[in-house]
C-alpha cells in the first residue's frame, strides 16, 4: 500500500513539471496557432540559467527561489526576442513552415547552450530546507517532491486567475476563438501575441528551473521533454490550460504505475494513451474545434503538367546522372545515393501533404519500417535482396493502412500529432523490442546482392528505383486520385457533397505515400547495410520536412530540389563546429526570405525571364 | 466623416471591387445595398481594413486610412459590427463586451456596460452566460453591443437583419435609430430594402462590385428599373 501510494506521488510530483511546460505550449499553440518546437529549448534554458543563477546567488533558500523565478524571467525574455524576430513573420505561413522554422530555432538554442554551458551534465544543489525525505505509510519521500506537488495546482490556480480575471486574459481567450474579431475590436494583436509567448516561455523556463534539484541538466533535455509535452497539450485540448493539467497527471501517474508492470513502457504509453484519446476525442479532452477564422490563406496555385520542354529536361538530368560513375566512384556515388533515397523520401511527403494537405510530423515511421522490414527480411528470413526490396514496402504499406485509418479521422495541427504519435510508438517499439530489432545496436550486415554489391551496381539500382518511384509519385498526382486528393485538401466539404468518399481516398492516399517512404527506406538500408532505430525517429521525420520546405511545397519538382539541398548542406556543414546553429540560421533564412523554397523561388526567376506576369499573391 | 474613392479590392487574381465611391455624412445612415455577393462584405472589410485593397482611397476624418491594420482603423473611431456576428462562444455576455472596451473618445456617445444593458434588456439578463449560448437574436444584440463598447462615430453594420426573426429585425431598427439620435454615423449592408428605407437616410447600390446608384430613396423610386435590375425583388 505504501510503496504503491509513495509511486502515485512520483507520479504526481513528475507531473508538475510536465504541466508547466505543456501549460505554456498550449497557451502559446491557443493564441497564435503556432506549434512550438522550440519550447523544450525554453524548458532546457530555464534550467540552465536556475543552474547558474542559483549556484552564483547565496545558498539560502531565498538564492534558490529567487534563481528559479528570475531564470523563468530571463526566458520569459528570450521567449519574446523569439517571437518578435522570427514568430512574427510567419504566422500566417502554413503550419510546415512555422514547425521546422520553430525547429531552426530549437538547433540555434542547442548550440548557443552548448558554446555557453559546455557539453557536460551539471548537477545542481538540492532545494535548501527541502533536501531530506518524510515517511509516509513508511516509504520515504522527498520533500521536494511534494513541494513540486503543491506548486502545480498553484500555478493551475494563479493561471486561471489571469485568465478570468484580468483584461490581459479575456483578450487573450477572444483571441483563441477569432484573431481577427479580437483585431477588428481595436487590440494590438502584435503585442498580444508577444506577452502570450511570453507566458509561456515563462512557464516552460520555471518549469525547467524547477527541475534542477531533481535531475542534472543537460543538452538532451529539450528534445526528451518536448515529445511528452506535446502528446499532453493535444490529450488536454489544445489551446486548454485545465487539460493540459489533467493530462499531465493522466500521464505521470500512468507512467509512474505502468514502469512497474512492464519496464520498457515508458517510451511508448503517452503516445499510446494519446492515439486512444485523439480517436475517442478528436480534439482532446477539453479541446473543441479551432475557429474557422484564422488568418486568410492564399489559394494554392493548380499544379501544372510538365509541358514536353520539361520532360526533355529532366530525361536529360537522369541521363547526365547516370553517367556518373563513370567520372567517380567512391565517395560522390555514396552521396549521390543519399540524394536519391532522400528524394523518393521526400516526394513521398510532398505527395501526402503537398497533394494530398495531409501534414505528418512523423512520416519517417514508414521509411524506418521499410528500412526495418528489408533488414529483418534478409537477416530473419534469409529472403533474397530483390525479394526483401519487395517486402519492406508492403509492410511499411501496411504500417501506414494501420494508423493512416486513424489518422485520416482528424485533420490539421491533430492529424499532425497523430503521425508524430504514431512515429514514436514504433520508434519506442524497435528501441525496447531488442530481441528482434536489435535495440539501440540496430541491426547490422544488411548488404545487397552480389551482383548489386558494387558500389555503380548499387547506385544503378538505386537510380531505377528512385527515379521509377518519384515518375509514379507524379503521375499519381495528375491522375483523378490526385485531383480527388487535391480536391480534398482545398476543400474537404464540398469534394464529399459531390459524392466522393474523401476518407477512403485519404487513407489510400496515406498508404501509398508510406508505401513510397519504404522503398526509400529499403534503398537505405541496403546502401548503408545497416539500420538503427534513427531511421523512425523525429530527427528523421523532421528532415523530410525540412526538405519539402527547402523545395517548396507547391511544385511536384520541389523535393527533388529540396533533398538534393538538404543532403549536400548537411554533408557539408556537419563537419563544422556548431553546424546545428548554422542549419538552424539556414532554416530561418529560408522561411523568412524564401518562403517559396528553391522551387518556387526558381519559377519566380523563370517567370521574370520570361517578363511573364506572377501568378497569385506572393506574401 | 467617411469618403470612399476608386477603391480596388482583388481576391487572388479575381477583381472583386470596381473603382467603388460612397461617402457617408458625420450622423448620417446610409445604406449599402446589393445581391448576394455584389461586393457589400468585401467594401466594408476594405474600409475596416480586414481586407487589403489593391488601390483608391479612404479617408476618414481627414485621414487616410488604406492599408491601416483593422486595430487602428477601429482605435480611429470605426466600429465593425460582422456579418456572421462573431461572438465569443466561451466568453461570458460581459466578457465579450470587455474585449469590445476602449477608452472614451471626444465627440463621441460615451458607451458603458450599464448603458448598454439598458438598451438591450435582454443581454442584461444574461450577463455572465456564454456567448454561445445565446440565441441568434441575443448574438445580433451582443454584437452591436460590443462594438458600441469601443465608443465609435462610425459604425459599419454588416447586414444585420440578415438571418434572425421579424421580431428582432424591429428591434434593430430601434437600435440603428439610437445610433442616429445619439449623433453616430452608420453604414449598414442590406439586402432588405423595406428595411433599409425604415432606417437609412439614403441609399448606395452596388452590383458586380461596381456602384449603380447612389442617392436619396426618393430617387430610387423616381426610376423603379435600378431596383428591378440590381436588387432581388
């Protein structure tokens, strides 16, 4: 009984952190529709600056209190630099470009962290007078803990009273329902959506600040805190402070409860529990559609056709590719393979959320069971290349029919957590599964065929396979499916009131981009001859964003821009110091100066060459 | 008070408003009339600024206020009353009419929450209900009353008797005629032409986002064709 009241208290200690940070990102996700990436960043500098703050200031309780709340100030701060510098500018981009800029944000954070802090964990004091542990039913537990129990319901109670009781918080819920009445009515929405942000910076820096006599603060913390932040702002509701509250408890306690019946749970269960919760809820517990009002979208310009020019072209770019093994076939050939599995991979996600406006933050869950599905083919199965090639795409087919059917039941910010969800679910699944996948050490010697071994052999194949893929990818998308897709993403009720069963399509829709995913993944696995659970992870996800987002998401030629880009940009600047900071500013200047990506902004050069006029309004 | 001139308002490549002009006098109502989809939304977000037009002019008071953001153009004395009303579902009546509050402003009726609550009686019953629990008619109230909270001289009303009961039409009318009487200028889009002739002192018509006729009702009338061709009657 005791020990089992002793977890519970855990669990609800655990909470409260959990609840500050997701408290913020839903308030910020409320007021300016933005889904911060970055707010694990904020949660890890308040945790530094508490760090320092409180080990520079006297050691007495009152140094220690007053580092917590002036760490969550300073990020509070920095939390308004950010908003004004760079959230200001895009709030009214798609969700794409608003995620992988607050991305470009998180890996600028990273390294500033690291040149200031340096790489090693520090650990920090322990509370004063709260450093020892009392007995209760005879198991010991710290009295931190249960000051952490206290302070969140505080903090619960503090927000609602700013919210129901002060000007401040009636405007900034107007503003969560319509944007433009709230402007329209004589607010300054600039100024409203800063201090917003700077809530919720604020609460995600105390929320790191107060962690420090807790666990050591380290570089990590940003991306392992994010994902369960995330997961607990859609349980909640997104948007809701209350469910952010009650999901953050749901969580710790079921986390605290769930690690003694089966260990490895941890990694899976919030992302389970929100899956369960998104299906039953689809907007969360407290959560309720997000008002029709948002900002005004500019139509997307129809996809055109490539016109016999273009074909040649593009023939004549697969013919000079094919040459080169010919000038080399060492190094340039491994990174010309990088280029064109990550093209197929990355105009599978164009094809789901370009064509298809479906948007997943976690398509790499597909390339990662391709990739998965080829390796355990050859080394489980004893399947021959070619037939293990085959395989990984179906099952990466069938892995996307299988949440796709879920995830075509929601749409926008929630089908895009939906997909993260499901990511992670598989991620944690080939982490923990060891015996199977191998875990952390993946699974190696997944080499081709004998007459594929060579490394121009190889790059052929990968050649005819990508190049077959992505021709597919693009006739798909000029067939009547792809009007259908296209239909639906612009307008979702009236391609359904003209009798077309938009979900069937969607979900068909979905399972063939993760079909596309796999194969690329299967090419990956058999070019590095080994795969490893990075394959299905958010990094992974994220880079395919990032490389639909470099292209443009409004050109079908606009990933193959995107990853060639993105895979000679990182094999180039990952050999620098602070390469992560420098790909951030890249990203930045990207969404900021070209939100057209190289593609768009490539026609734009097209267009003014031929003295053409420019189609559709360019924000 | 309010001059509107060659205003060009485009969505994407589609030209929506043709060169519109209208002016409205300092306490004057005046009507903006048309078919659905002639243009009377698209002209009043022009001038609140919800909607960027590509050229022309509006001058308010003096000023020129195209391309001002919405926030301003309202902080300059224009209140905006939607067309889909726009209440705040979550927000109680009194809340709602705290987002609408600005400080009071010279030459203008000063609006309190009592005041107002006296003029609409029934919000004042259900001062702290959610907006969305409203009826239609009880949202139409609410929304004239929170733009009134902002203390306007200009109200632009977008098609208030667009879609509630007999009833509460009587009532609108009622309200724009304190509006008149308290010395604000208004400029109402309607399709209903009996009751814009009830509340309006003339009248602006619009068809394909261009104006046909501007002038008083008696002119209107003068030649029955404009109405017959540019109105569902």
């Amino acid at each position: 009984m005791g020990f089992y009241f002793a977890q519970f208290l855990t669990g609800l200690a655990n909470a409260s952190s959990l609840f500050l940070i997701a408290s913020g990102l839903s308030i910020i996700f409320g007021v300016t529709r933005i889904v911060n990436f970055a707010h694990g960043s904020l949660y890890m500098l308040g945790a530094y600056f508490a760090y320092t703050l409180i080990t520079t200031l006297d050691a007495g309780g009152f140094g220690f209190w007053t580092g917590v709340i002036l760490a969550a100030l300073i990020v509070a701060v920095i939390g308004a630099v950010i908003e004004i510098l760079v959230l200001r500018r895009i709030y009214r981009a798609p969700e794409l470009f608003q995620l992988v800029a607050t991305f470009g944000v998180l890996l600028i954070i990273q390294d500033v962290t690291l040149a200031i802090w340096g790489a090693e964990d520090l650990l920090g004091p322990r509370a004063p007078g709260l450093s020892r542990a009392v007995r209760i039913f005879g198991e010991p537990i710290p009295e931190y803990d249960i000051a952490l129990i206290i302070i969140g319901p505080v903090v619960l109670g503090l927000i609602w009273l700013l919210f129901s009781r002060t000007r401040w918080g009636v405007l900034v819920r107007a503003a969560t329902q319509d944007r433009e009445m709230v402007g329209a009515l004589g607010v300054n929405q600039r100024w409203l959506f800063t201090s917003a942000f700077m809530v919720g910076a604020f609460l995600a820096g105390l929320g790191g600040a107060l962690q420090v006599p807790r666990e050591s603060v380290s570089l990590l913390m940003d991306l392992s805190i994010i994902g369960e932040a995330f997961v607990v702002v859609v349980i909640g509701g997104m948007g809701s402070v209350t469910g952010a509250f009650v999901a953050a408890v749901i969580i710790s306690v079921l986390n605290a409860f769930g690690v003694l019946v089966f260990p490895q749970i941890s990694l899976v269960l919030p992302f389970l529990v929100m899956a369960v919760v998104l299906i039953v809820r689809p907007y969360g517990l407290f959560g309720t559609a997000a008002s029709a009002h948002g900002p005004p979208t500019v139509p997307e310009a129809p996809m055109k056709p490539m016109s016999i020019a273009g074909i040649a072209v593009v023939a004549a770019a697969v013919a000079l590719v094919a040459l080169l093994p010919r000038l080399d076939d060492g190094f340039i050939l491994v990174l010309m393979i990088d280029v064109l599995i990550a093209m197929l991979f990355a105009a599978s996600l164009h094809f789901l959320m370009g064509v298809g406006g479906m948007v997943s933050f976690g398509h790499a869950a597909y390339f990662g069971l391709g990739a998965y599905a080829a390796a355990l083919a050859v080394k489980a199965l004893g399947l021959p290349m070619l037939a293990a090639m085959a395989f990984g795409p179906l099952v990466a087919a069938l892995g996307a029919m299988i949440f796709g059917w879920f995830c075509v039941r929601l749409s926008g910010v929630y089908l895009a957590m939906l997909t993260l969800a499901a990511a992670q679910i598989l991620w944690g699944v080939t982490f923990q599964w060891q015996s199977v996948t191998g875990g952390d050490d993946g699974i190696l010697g997944v080499w081709p065929a004998r007459w594929a071994s060579s490394k121009p052999a190889f790059f052929y194949l990968a050649l005819v396979l990508s190049v077959a893929g992505l021709v597919l990818i693009r006739h798909l998308a000029h067939s009547p499916f792809g009007y259908v897709l296209r239909g639906g993403r612009d307008s979702p009720i009236r391609t359904e009131a003209i009798g077309i069963d938009l979900r069937a399509h969607q979900w068909l829709g979905f399972i063939l981009a993760g079909a596309f995913a796999g194969l690329a993944g299967v090419l990956f696995a058999f070019s590095k001859g080994s795969v490893f659970p990075d394959a299905l992870s958010i990094g992974q996800s994220i880079d395919g964003l990032i490389m639909v987002l470099l292209g443009g998401v409004q050109a079908l030629i606009g990933p193959i821009f995107g990853a060639s880009a993105f895979v000679l940009l990182e094999d180039y600047i990952s050999r620098l110091d602070y390469w992560r900071a420098i790909l951030g500013g890249v990203i930045l200047v990207i969404v900021l100066a070209a939100p057209n990506g190289i593609a768009g902004g490539l026609s734009g050069l097209w267009q003014l060459v031929r003295g053409g006029r420019k189609t559709g309004e360019r924000a | 008070m309010l001059e509107v001139a060659a205003l060009n308002t485009f969505y994407g490549q589609a030209h929506i408003l043709t060169d519109i002009a209208l002016t409205v006098g300092g306490n004057e109502v005046v009507a903006l009339l048309g078919r659905n989809g002639a243009g009377k939304s698209t002209t009043i977000k022009s001038i609140m600024g919800l909607v960027r037009p590509r050229s022309g002019s509006i001058v308010y008071d003096g000023e020129e206020i195209l391309g001002a953001p919405a926030f301003r153009v309202c902080r300059l004395g224009i209140g905006y009353v939607p067309e889909e009303r726009r209440i705040f579902t979550e927000l109680t009546v009194e809340e709602n009419l705290e987002v609408g509050r600005r400080p009071a402003r010279e030459n203008a009726p000063e609006w309190t929450v009592e005041r107002l609550f006296h003029l609409f009686p029934n919000l004042a019953e259900r001062r702290r209900q959610a907006g969305g629990r409203l009826s239609g008619g009880e949202q139409q109230m609410l929304t004239i009353a929170r733009t009134l909270m902002g203390n306007p001289r200009l109200v632009l009303l977008d098609e208030p008797s667009e879609g509630i009961a007999p009833l509460i039409v009587e009532q609108m009318a009622r309200v724009i005629a304190e509006m008149k009487r308290e010395g604000l200028a208004v400029l109402i889009s309607e399709q209903n032409l009996h009751f814009s002739r009830l509340v309006s002192d003339r009248a602006v018509i619009i068809e394909k986002g261009a104006v046909r006729f501007a002038g008083t009702f008696a002119d209107l009338d003068a030649d029955p064709e404009i109405a017959k061709t540019t109105l569902a009657i």
